[in-house]
C-alpha cells in the first residue's frame, strides 16, 4: 500500500498506516530496528529562541503524534500557582489577577525545581527547592512632569499600566547562590497585567511551582507543538499555456513553477497549504493528484520560552521513553 | 468574467490597504459597481452611503427616545395642562375663598436660573432612594381680603426619568457621566424608585377616539365603535346592528336605541336629512337604512324634545339632585355619548354628524362586508408611553391633593371667629406627601388605580433587566399588549404586514406571551400630542369647507376631511389638498409628526395630531428621483449636516402606519419608478435592536432569529461601564468579553461592540466522543485553562439596622476569638467591625454580617441594665466559597443604617453550562477535553469548542455557516467582516480571501485527529463563531439531598432546591413502580422514606389511640402498633374533625 494520503475533493482517503504485522498474509512488516535506523531521519528547517521547525521521516504516526501530545501535556514547566495577595485596591478582581499571573509564561529550568508534594500541610509545602517567589508590589502615583495636554494615562500617571516585567523575583534560602546566573523573570516583559489609577496599588507575592500542561494549560511549554504533513502534488497530463498560470494561481507562491516548455511543473510541494484550490476547477480534473506523505511529518514546536523548543522536543523523547519503560517493567504486561 | 473580477478586487485591495478604518465602505463602493456591471456614478453612491441617515438618526433621537421625548412632554407641557384643568379651589363654607394654580415647574425654582440639586442617580441607586425632583408650583389665595401669591411651593416629588431634560444626566458628556457613576452608554428612560430601576413599559391600545367598524358574520352583527377618552372620563360608544335596524349603545344608558331618535335628539328633526347625513345618495344604502326611519315613526317620536325625553327615561342614572327626564336626556347627549366631542351652547350639529358618519360606517359595512376596519392593524394602534401613564397617575393624585386640601381648607373656615385670619399655605403642605408617595408606590408595585376612570392596572412596570448590555436595551424597546395572554387568538399574536418597518419582526418572547409582548425597530418614533386648533384653522385656509357650514345634501358628494377622526369639512379637490397638507409639512410649517393620507374607499381625509403613533422616516422621492443626493449625505458625514436638517430641507419625513399606506416606497434606488413617492433608509431597519445582533439574520430560519433574540437577553456579558461600581442583588459579568468577529452595522450603533457578551470560539463542526448529542459541545479545556468562558457573578446582601420605639437598635457584634487569639471558623472572614473584610473568602457556613438584634425591642427596659443582644448573622450558604468584593454602609431614605454587601464568585465553564451562538442555537457543555486529544490543523489550532453537525440541517441556520466563513476570513484578513441584516459581506468575497490565504474556499480544513495523529476522512468545516454564555449555570442548579428538612404539617419532605427539598417520586413514576411490581420499593420510596408514623389502631373500634390505648373504647385490648404515612394519619384525623370517622379493619394478610 502506498504511503500517501489521498486528497480528494471531498474526502481524505487512505490515512492509516497499514505496516503492522498481520495486516496483510504477504508481507512480514514486523519492526526492525535495523530497518528504521536506516530509513529514519530529522531534518532542522529553522531553529531559534522559540520556534523550530523540523522534519521526521519515517516514523509511525503514533510515535509522532505522542511526541506531539507530550510536548503539550506532559513536559514539566513553571508557573505562578499560588497567589497571596497582601493589597489590591485596583479594579481587576484577585481572582482574575491571579489567574493572569498563572499564564505569565517564566524564565526558569524547570529542573532546578522538585516536586511540590500537596499531600503536605499548607506550612510544609513550599521549600527553597520547590517554589520560586515573585512578588508584584506597585502604586499608581500622579506623575508631576506630565504635560497639561497630555491625555495617556502612561504619561499622565506612573504604573498606570502593571506589565510582566513589574514582577520581581526574591530568591529564598540557598536560591540566591543556585539562581545567581539565572534570576526568575517572565519570558515576555510586556504582558499587560493590569491597570491602575492614582492611589490604586497591588501588593502581591506568588509561589510559582513545577506542573505540567496536563493539570493547567499554564503548565504547557509550548503554545504549540503540532505537525503537518508533507504535501505532495502529481501531475499527472501536463497542464501549458494559459492554463498552466492558472493552475499555478491555484496554489500559494513558489509550489508551481512553469518550465521553459510553458508547462506547469512541481517546483516546492512543501510550501503548498494544501487549500484543494484546483480541485475546484473542472480544467483540472484529472489532470492532477493531490496527496500527503503519511510518514512524513514537519513538526512545529512554538516554546513559550522557559526551555528552548529542541529541549521541550529532547523532553518529550525522554518522557516517551520513560513511559515505555514504565509499561515494560509493569506487572501486568509480564 | 469571474476572472476578471477577481483580478480588479486585487488592484482595488493593493490599493486600499494603506487606509486602514474605513477603506471598506469606500472599497464596497468602488468595487460594487464594477461587479454589477455598472458605470461608477452618484447614484450608486447615495445608495452606499444613505445608511449614514441612520446613525445621525440614532444620534439625535437615541434608542429610548420614546420614553425621554413622553416624558419630557409631561413634564414640560402636560403638567401645565393638568394644572389649568385643575386651576381653581373654591370652598364650600367661604365663597369669597379661592386658590388658584399659575404655574407648575419640576426641578427648578423660579428664582433661580440653575436646576436643583438632585441626589446623583448612582447614589440613589445605592442607597435605595428614589431618584425625584421636587414639583414646586406657583399659587395665587386669598387670605381674608388679601390676594397672595406664592411662588415655588414646593407639592410633592416627582420620580425622574434617566436622561430626560430634569435629569442632572441630560446632555452631559462622557466626562460628566463618568463623575457621577455612570455609564455613558446607558440609554437612560428608566426611573430609580427606592434603589430599583424601574421600567415603565410601552402599553398598546386600540386607537382613542377613532370609529373602528367590525363585523360578526355569524351573528350578522355589524358594529362601530368609539372609545372616547377625555381627561375627565373614559367611555365607549357603540353603533349596532339588531335585526337589520341600527341601534346605538353605549354603557350609561339602558338599552339600545335607534339610530334615528338619537339624530333626532341632536336636532336632525327632518328625516331626509338624517337620510342625506347617512346614506348621502346611494340608493343602495337608502335601502338598508330606511327601516330605521321607520322605527323611528312608529314610535310617535318626531320632534326633538320627544327624542329626547324618549332618550332621558333610558338613562341610568347616579346622580344627587333629580333632573327631569328632560334634562337627563339632554344630559347624556350632551356628556355622555361620545364624549370627546365636546358640545358648546346645546349645538349637537357635530356631534349628529359624528354618529350619522358611525351609522354610515355601518351601513356601508353591511352594504360591503369588506368595509370593516381590522383591529390588529398597526394604524389602528396607539402606543401608551411613560409619559401619559404617569400624567394620568399625577392627573389623580394631584385631584385628590385638592379634594383632601379643600377639604382641610373648609374644616378651618368652618369654625367661626377665627383669631387669625386663615393662611392656605400653611396646610398645602400637610398633603404633599400623597403625591409623592402615590407616585413612588405605582412606579414601584406597578399598579395603576385611577379613580377618574375606575382602572386598576397591575404590571405596567417592570425592574430593569441587567442581565446584560442587550437584555436592559430590550426592555427600552418593549411594548407589552393589554390582549389577555390566557386567551387562545391567532388575531392579536400574528405577525402584520403593517408592521414593517415600525415593530422588528424576529424579536417576541416564545409561549404564552408570543407575538403580543413585541419590540420597536431600529428607527420608530412614536408621537407625542399635538394641537389640533392650528391644524383645523389650517384646513379651512387650504380651502376645506366647514363642516357647520356645509349643506347635509351635499355631504357625502365631496371628501370629507377628519382630524383625529371627527369630520371637520368637506374638500372637492382631495388629492390637491393633500399634496398641499403634505408640501407645508416638509416645508416645516407645521410639525412633521403631523400624517395626512386619504381613504378613497370611506371618500376620506384622515388628519392625524394625536399621541402614540408609530412613525419612521423615509426619504422623499420625487419625480422618479430620490431627494436625498451624494452631496448631502458627504455633508453628513463631514458633520455639516445633522438628521433635523435633512427634514428641514424636506429630504426625509417621517410616515405614520396610515400615510405608509398612502405612499409608494422603493427598498432600493434601483427600484424606484415614476409613481414611488418615498424610499426607504435602511432595510436592516425592519429588525430592532436586538435582533440587529445576528450576523447574517436573512439567511437563518425565521424562527430561529426569534429564539436568539431571547437568548441574547440571557448572554453573560460587559453591561456597563458602571459595572463594578454598581450593587446589584445579581449581575453576571464575563471576564473576558470580546467584541464579535462578523458585526453588523446595528451592533455598532447600539454600541454592543463595546459592551459585548460573547467570545469569538474557534469551532469545529464535527462529532466528537458521543458526548455531544442533543447539541451538546465539546469544549477544549486548554482554552477553559486561558480564560475561555469565564465569568464571574456577583450577589448582595441587604442588611439594615432598625431602630426600636424603646431607644435600642440592632447592631453589628465583632468576631469572636479563640483562646490563641486566632477568629474561630465561622467568624473568620469578619473584621473587628463584625463585617467581612474585602477580598476575604467565605466559605459555607461561615457569616459575613455579625449583627445582633436585641431581645426586648417593645418594653422600654427600666434601669442601667445595658440591653439583651440575640445574634442573627448573616451566614454564606451556597456550594461554592465566594469572595467578598464590596461592602457598603449608608443611611436610607428613612435614617435607618444600610448595610450592603456584595459578594464575588468567578466560575470557569463546567460540565452543563449553557452556551449558544447568535442563530438560535443553545447547547450545554457535554465533555471538556485536553488539548492533545483534540483535533488540529496544518497551523496546529486546535478548536475551542467542537460543535456536532447534526444541529444544522433541521435548523436551517445558514447564517451560522456563513458567520464562520466571514469570521474565518477576517481572521486571515486582520478585519471585522459585516453580517448586516439585507447586506454584509458577501460570501464570495470571504472565499476569496480565505483561497488567497491558503485555505479552502468553503471553510473547510483537513484536520489531524488528536488521539491517533492521523488525518480524519473528512474535512472540517472550521473558524471562528461567536458564542455567548448564557446565564444558566450547573453551579446554580445543583442539587442532591440524602435527609433534610421536612413540612411541618405533613412530615413529608420539602420540595425545591431553595429548601434543600427530596426529588419527589411522582404519580406517573409510582405508576411505573406498581406496573413493574416491585411493592417494597413502592412501599420504601412512598412511606419508609417519606413520612413513615407509627401509630396505635384499635381494632375494636377502628379508631386510632396513643401509647397503646384506644380512648373511645377505654381499653388497651385491641391496640395494635402500625406504620402508616403521617399523611393518612392526618386526613383520618380531619376527616374526624368534619364528623366522618373513618374505621380502620386490621386483619392479616397472611392467614394460616
């Protein structure tokens, strides 16, 4: 069977893999390591700070997709969980302050932390080893050098507005040596916590402890992790002239080229965002085979910045494996 | 050709990208043309641009300026006419005593320029006050010899409508607005009576004083009749047919009598001449109306005064003094029958002339059954605004002030030998409260009892819904119908082609109430009274004859001309005349609510000045071209020109139901032809306020938009920009409102666009997990983590410390401490000043307001010994723990301490909250499911909500499908799409940008499964919808009881939630139970756990006794223990008290 998935004009055909033993009397297609030490292979496209965009051939598309899941659910990261408010005279309700404290995505290696354990009484709980705090202490004050016409209230007030940055790290206990190099600060300074006017103020301090994307969406590394797969256009006539400048239009920038003979020709399937555009279009019909390379997946993985995406992504490898592991050593598969 | 469209579109866009905000009107206009075909001319642009009319419409006139613009008239115009009708005391005992009424003024003394000061509304909202302006009035007596004046006495409070020319909030800008506390946004037209606001609704009626002709054909009754209303009295006059002869009845009078012997009574002596009144010279009607001629002869009745006499011995009367029959006769011609006629100098001419053209009205009904009028038509329909409600109310309570201050008045003048000579104005203050305190307490129950007309009203007004922004605006645009809701006619709920225009046509409540209770479109007004002197001077000046002059011959040769429904003249040259009427209104001659049209089947002129009709303003078409050009409507939108102007310049008129009739009115420009006399501004006007809400409305199902309307009312959203300024005893605010993707040009005129209730989800139409059948969704819990849906509520308690007669008072305990120091559990929220701290948690159990009330509050308590305190706290009970987010201590009306505490909770969605979308249609949560097993696109977006497919194809909501295309494309396209009612984006447009954009032109994505990771078969349709969460919340609704309280009378367990009540096991279950025959669980379910009661049966006597003893039979012999339900136990028992002794037989079942 073909590893493509066919992209009809109304429906998607052949999208299970069919390489499992048993599924057919005349191939074997037990898993061999040796065989997918050969085939499988991880292409980077682009790699910064927060983005990475990569290939991984010729895997099965549960391994990918748990990858996937992983990145998402299971990979530990920091975030605010408790909050202590001291004073808010500010119009934003705790709750809803606190709860936009939580999704302040943080700068810290989630393995300098441990595990908060909450079978713990509330005194017991935090430790130097398990909690980090912020605190958010501001106080909106009438700024005296403010223009007459002014009318923002940036200028007009100091701490008007009370971003991310505004939150301040206090390192407990040992944390002042182990967080020397790598003080707490949100990834993102400019997140808009909230508003204040003259004689409002907040006073807050919030314990920020290790969970994963499964209990709080706050807990997620990424803001996305997901995968497409490859595109793949077959021409199957050769479509010239005219209509080969429409069937390119059919497509985004860069997928179809026109060769000097003035017939359409396949330049970048990757680009393609696989709209079914020309499957639209009766002058087209048959003329073209649209598909997707089943084992084929171009992962994209979004950090929110505490971890670098190839680390979430080397996490997500981690955890799989120890799942697996889990699962082997379990009872009941005995 | 599309091609080519489309390649125009792209040079159009690259070239508009620059402008950013309103390069999509201006693109639109550009490009419209182009895709029609059409060259770009003017034309096509005034066709583009004419909405603009609408906002400046809204601008001047505001969404409840109905209410503003009635009430304003009461205060400023009508009040004065009550005094003047009310002018003078006289007393009984001393004739040279009089009191007289020069000038009435609410809010403003005479001296002074400025306005009163007036407790801000916010602060009456607070403190529970009633938000009033004194009514002062200027007064002229005598005192012995002496005439005094006096200005500015001050005769009771007036309630003050929001945002009416006495509100302190008139005119006042957002800066003022947000000073005092309050919304800019807020319409105003509400009234604040001890802390409540108050709606007064808008009360349908059948027009007043006009002839409505009706026929029974079953009964062969044909009937016309008058409701005459003055402001002295209300009575309806009726014009019957009985047996082919023509009666006329009314109320007062005894029995029907014949048409001819009234006319005679008026002064009609000749009988060819009440022939000529009615029936003109159509032999036809001659016919049919000589009987009564006869009738008339037979009874020996010719002359007037025996017409007369005959008419005064029918006469029910409730009179003191006698009047000779004579007299009475006269009496009730005069007064009685049609009484909004008014007769000078015993001239009944016009008042004959009225009930010949009643009788005519009947006769050519019975000529033509066609002839008769219907009473559910819009025209025939006159809308009770606040204003005359409350002037009708004011009219008999200020009556009622005079009689009890006259009454005060003659009881000193009585006494002879008075010291001093006797001041009035000493005891005009004695009474003031009556009218401040009948005025607070109708606004506030909602009754209206008015003596003068014997008319008890309950409901007329309502609390001011602010569930949200839309629900309190819908109340604005209420009219509720005096129809029964009970009875079963399809008449009254129907939807009127005559409402076009004038009422939307989507929004009505669904059930008992449907079609009755309806709204106002966007652009009504509604009239308020106007002079009819000038008009009918008018008339005669543009060549109306007299009607006193004209000859009774020649009556019915011409038009007749009636004004507000009385025939006041005769026209050979009707269409001229109108043309004439209708140049002088446009011109601005005379007020542009004024309506002419003509009736050609009734050979009438209808003038209408009265108060209460629906109008709506259309542009003027002349010659076959609209009047309304491109250069006004640029004058308009640069600000040179407001809406007032273009009726100045005879642009824009306004058309009552009546003259909409009359008039030929083209929906676009395109359809205008030489005979269309008017165009229309907008047709998106047709839906009201709430309906305007719905993207694309024109594409959904009827009523569907209908449901949406109901639901929008339910949505938790931003209400106000007051919102946490305000304590209310519920509000609902959602955390994280957004503005809709797909608007509509209504939302941005009503402003929802900044107060909105709703969040534009990411939705895909797809099954998903089995639970999402019956149009459950499935909500992503990733997004719920985000702030997807959350809303908070918030809850007041009031507490108010009341002051005894013996000097002790109610007052507020501190916390109790445990040995540690540390408050105990209960009290931990509290403050030393025993009332919770702000932002203290509370849970179940613990209180919140530690208030003591003491023991002996009537005995004044003698010695030092301080007072003897009972505590009753204020205790939190309710599942979930709240915060407490305000407290407020104040002092009421009343100087009693005011306590209010408002309690916060925030609440993320759960399972079985109520969500719905703008079309229609609802669902509760079924699953909320992680983000990883969701499914998800090429950009990896996975869907905040998954909603099943089948909720589509028997709704029919189009609309919905197209919201998300549009929504989708916006999103791709950084813009707001437009879902306007008639118009909008188009769709082809948005599935260009979504193909330009590298998706699927019909919204349709491949998705990856999130459990397996593979591609799903089909592909989904995908994008944004806006969803509102509706107020119904699992948390709210919870219940479950093991053992709880039970009813004192009979034991059995309470019922509701509120009363932490059992489920009852019904008839129909128990049915089931003894179907099925399972006894014992009968026995459990119906007894055991119920009201089980043992109780001693004698078997000898069969009656039941105690501790094993009968007390009939004195022994203790056949006492036998049994269970029965308390119930039985009590009916025996009451049946024993009514004399019936029911015997009970013991034996057992299981014999040997």
């Amino acid at each position: 069977m073909s590893n493509i998935v066919n992209i009809e004009y109304n429906r998607v055909t052949n999208t299970t893999s069919s390489d499992f033993p048993g599924f057919s009397k005349d191939a074997d297609n037990a898993w061999d390591i040796e065989k997918f030490k050969k085939t499988f292979d991880i292409q980077i496209s682009s790699i910064d700070e927060r983005d990475i965009n990569f290939d991984l051939m010729h895997v099965d598309t549960s391994i990918a997709n748990a990858f996937r899941r992983i990145m998402i659910s299971d990979v530990p990261s920091v975030a605010a969980e408790y909050v202590y408010f001291m004073n808010n005279t500010s119009v934003i309700q705790d709750e809803v302050l606190a709860h936009r404290i939580g999704l302040v995505p943080l700068k810290v290696d989630p393995d300098m932390l441990t595990w908060v354990d909450k079978a713990l009484p509330d005194e017991e709980r935090f430790t130097d080893e398990n909690t980090v705090v912020l605190s958010l202490n501001v106080k909106c004050t009438r700024n005296p050098d403010a223009p007459k016409d002014a009318t923002d209230p940036r200028v007009l007030y100091n701490n008007a507005h009370v971003y991310a940055r505004d939150l301040k790290f206090e390192p407990q206990g040992k944390q002042k040596e182990t967080f020397a190099n790598c003080p707490v600060v949100p990834c993102d300074p400019d997140i808009l916590l909230a508003k204040l006017r003259p004689g409002q103020e907040i006073s807050l301090r919030a314990h920020c402890i290790l969970g994963i994307g499964g209990d709080h969406a706050k807990f997620s590394p990424v803001s996305t992790a997901s995968y497409r797969l490859l595109p793949q256009i077959t021409i199957t006539e050769p479509i010239t002239g005219e209509s080969a400048e429409r069937f390119q239009a059919c497509f985004p920038k860069g997928v179809i080229g026109i060769n000097k003979k003035g017939e359409a020709v396949v330049e970048d399937a990757r680009k393609d965002t696989v709209s079914r555009e020309v499957l639209r279009h009766e002058e087209f019909e048959g003329k073209v085979k649209l598909g997707r390379v089943r084992d084929h997946f171009i992962f994209n993985v979004e950090s929110t910045g505490a971890m670098t995406p190839e680390e979430i992504f080397f996490k997500s490898v981690r955890i799989l494996k120890n799942k697996a592991e889990y699962l082997k050593n379990c009872p009941i598969s005995q | 050709m599309s091609n080519a469209v489309i390649k125009k579109r792209k040079t159009a866009n690259g070239a508009e990208a620059k402008h950013s905000h309103d390069k999509d009107e201006n693109f639109d206009a550009l490009l419209k043309p182009v895709f029609k075909g059409k060259k770009l001319t003017d034309e096509i642009n005034t066709a583009e641009d004419k909405w603009n009319l609408l906002p400046a419409f809204l601008k001047v006139k505001g969404l409840v300026k109905q209410h503003l613009d009635s009430f304003n008239y009461f205060v400023d115009d009508d009040l004065k006419k009550i005094i003047k009708a009310n002018e003078v005391i006289l007393s009984d005992v001393d004739p040279e005593f009089y009191l007289k009424y020069v000038d009435i003024r609410i809010g403003k003394k005479s001296s002074s320029s400025a306005r009163d000061y007036l407790t801000p509304p916010h602060e009456c909202r607070l403190r529970d006050m009633t938000y009033s302006a004194p009514i002062y009035v200027d007064i002229e007596y005598t005192r012995g010899r002496n005439i005094i004046m006096h200005k500015d006495v001050e005769i009771g409070r007036m309630p003050i409508m929001l945002r009416s020319n006495k509100c302190i909030l008139y005119d006042a800008d957002e800066k003022t607005m947000a000073k005092l506390n309050e919304c800019p946004l807020d319409p105003g037209g509400y009234f604040i009576v001890n802390g409540t606001e108050k709606v007064i609704l808008v009360q349908e009626q059948l027009s007043k004083n006009r002839i409505i002709v009706e026929a029974d054909p079953k009964k062969e009754i044909v009937q016309a009749s008058v409701t005459s209303s003055t402001h002295e009295r209300k009575s309806k006059t009726y014009v019957i047919t009985k047996n082919g002869k023509i009666y006329l009845k009314h109320n007062s009078i005894a029995e029907e009598i014949p048409i001819a012997i009234v006319l005679k009574a008026c002064g009609i002596i000749s009988e060819l001449e009440i022939m000529q009144l009615v029936c003109g010279n159509d032999s036809a009607y001659q016919d049919i109306f000589a009987v009564n001629l006869e009738e008339a002869s037979r009874m020996n009745i010719y002359t007037q005064q025996q017409a007369l006499e005959y008419i005064g011995t029918k006469v029910k009367t409730m009179r003191r003094q006698k009047l000779s029959i004579l007299q009475e006769g006269i009496e009730a011609i005069a007064t009685t029958v049609v009484a909004h006629l008014t007769v000078e100098a015993l001239n009944f001419r016009e008042k004959a002339l009225y009930m010949a053209t009643m009788a005519r009205r009947v006769v050519m009904a019975i000529h033509d059954p066609k002839m008769v009028d219907d009473r559910d038509y819009v025209g025939n329909k006159r809308l009770e605004l606040a204003g005359q409600l409350i002037s009708l109310l004011f009219e008999d309570l200020f009556k009622k002030f005079n009689s009890d201050f006259k009454a005060s008045i003659d009881k000193v003048l009585k006494k002879p030998n008075r010291a001093m000579e006797y001041d009035a104005l000493l005891s005009i203050n004695v009474h003031s409260n009556n009218i401040t305190s009948g005025l607070n307490r109708a606004i506030s129950t909602g009754n209206w009892s008015l003596k003068r007309f014997k008319m008890e009203r309950a409901g007329v007004t309502h609390v001011l819904s602010r569930l949200s922004y839309i629900s309190a605006l819908g109340m604005m645009t209420r009219i509720s119908s005096q129809f029964e809701k009970s009875r079963k006619v399809s008449g009254p709920r129907a939807l009127q082609p005559s409402q076009f225009g004038m009422l939307c046509t989507a929004d009505t409540p669904e059930g008992e109430a449907c079609g009755l209770v309806k709204n106002l479109a966007l652009m009504t007004h509604i009239t308020t009274d106007y002079e009819e002197e000038p008009i009918r001077k008018l008339c005669y000046i543009l060549g109306v004859e007299d009607i006193s002059m004209v000859d009774s011959a020649s009556l019915h040769l011409n038009f007749g001309v009636y004004l507000n429904g009385t025939l006041v003249g005769v026209t050979r040259f009707a269409n001229k005349f109108v043309t004439q009427f209708r140049e002088l209104r446009r011109s601005g001659k005379i007020s542009e609510f004024i309506s002419i049209h003509s009736n050609a089947h009734q050979k009438a002129i209808q003038i209408a000045t009265d108060g209460g009709r629906i109008c709506r303003p259309l542009i003027i078409v002349r010659d076959g071209k609209s009047t309304v050009e491109a250069h006004h409507l640029a004058d308009l939108i640069n600000g040179e020109l407001v809406f007032d102007d273009f009726l100045k310049l005879g642009l824009v008129e306004y058309l009552d139901v009546n003259e909409e009739n009359d008039s030929f009115i083209a929906l676009y420009e395109k359809d205008i032809c030489p005979a269309s006399t008017h165009m229309e501004i907008e047709p998106f006007t047709v839906l009201g306020a709430v309906a305007g809400l719905i993207p694309y409305p024109h594409h959904n199902q009827s009523p569907r938009n209908t449901y949406q309307c109901a639901m929008g009312k339910q949505a938790i959203g931003a209400i106000a920009y007051n919102q946490f300024k305000r304590i209310d005893t519920l509000l609902y605010l959602m955390i994280y409102p957004q503005q809709p993707m797909v608007k509509t040009k209504t939302i941005e005129l009503i402003d929802y666009d900044k107060l909105p209730a709703g969040q534009n989800a990411t939705v895909a139409v797809m099954s998903y997990s089995g639970y999402d059948i019956e149009d459950a969704l499935v909500l992503n819990k990733a997004s719920i983590d985000r702030g997807f849906g959350r809303c908070e509520t918030r809850r007041k308690t009031t507490t108010i410390l009341k002051r005894y007669p013996n000097h002790t008072q109610d007052i507020i305990g501190g916390m109790r401490v445990d040995e540690n120091g540390e408050p105990i559990w209960q009290h931990k929220s509290l403050g030393p000043d025993g009332l919770g701290e702000v932002g203290m948690k509370v849970e179940s159990g613990q209180i919140y307001i530690n208030k003591s009330i003491p023991t002996n509050s009537t005995e004044p308590f003698s010695d030092d010994a301080s007072a003897q305190y009972k505590e009753t706290p204020v205790i939190y009970r309710a599942p979930e723990a709240s915060h407490i987010d305000q407290v407020m201590m104040s002092v009421s009306d009343n100087d009693q301490a005011l306590i209010k505490v408002l309690l916060r909770q925030n609440r993320r969605p759960e399972l079985g909250d109520k969500f719905s979308s703008r079309h229609g249609q609802k669902g509760v949560c079924g699953i909320i499911v992680k983000q990883e097993d969701l499914p998800f696109n090429d950009q990896g977006i996975s869907p905040d909500i998954i909603m099943n497919p089948h909720g589509f194809p028997s709704r029919m909501t189009v609309g919905k499908m197209i919201e998300l295309i549009s929504g989708k494309a916006g999103v791709l396209n950084g813009s707001l799409e437009y879902g306007t009612c008639f118009g909008g984006s188009k769709l082809e447009d948005m599935s260009k940008i979504l193909v330009d954009q590298g998706f699927n032109y019909s919204g349709k994505d491949m998705l990856y499964s999130g459990i397996t990771g593979e591609c799903l078969q089909a592909y989904i349709f995908f994008g944004p919808i806006y969803y509102q969460k509706l107020k119904h919340m699992v948390l709210d609704k919870m219940h479950a009881r093991a053992r709880g309280p039970r009813a004192v009378l009979t034991r059995q367990p309470t019922e509701g939630r509120s009363r932490d009540g059992g489920l009852r096991l019904g008839e129909m279950e128990r049915d089931c139970v003894i179907a099925y025959g399972a006894s014992q669980l009968l026995l459990e379910r119906l007894m055991i756990s119920s009201d089980a009661f043992e109780v001693d049966v004698c078997n000898g006597c069969g009656l039941m006794g105690y501790s094993g003893w009968c007390t009939s039979c004195k022994s203790a012999e056949n006492v036998i223990k049994m269970t029965i339900p308390y119930a039985a136990k009590l009916l025996f028992q009451e049946l024993l008290s009514m004399n019936i002794a029911p015997r009970l037989k013991l034996d057992d079942i299981f014999q040997e």
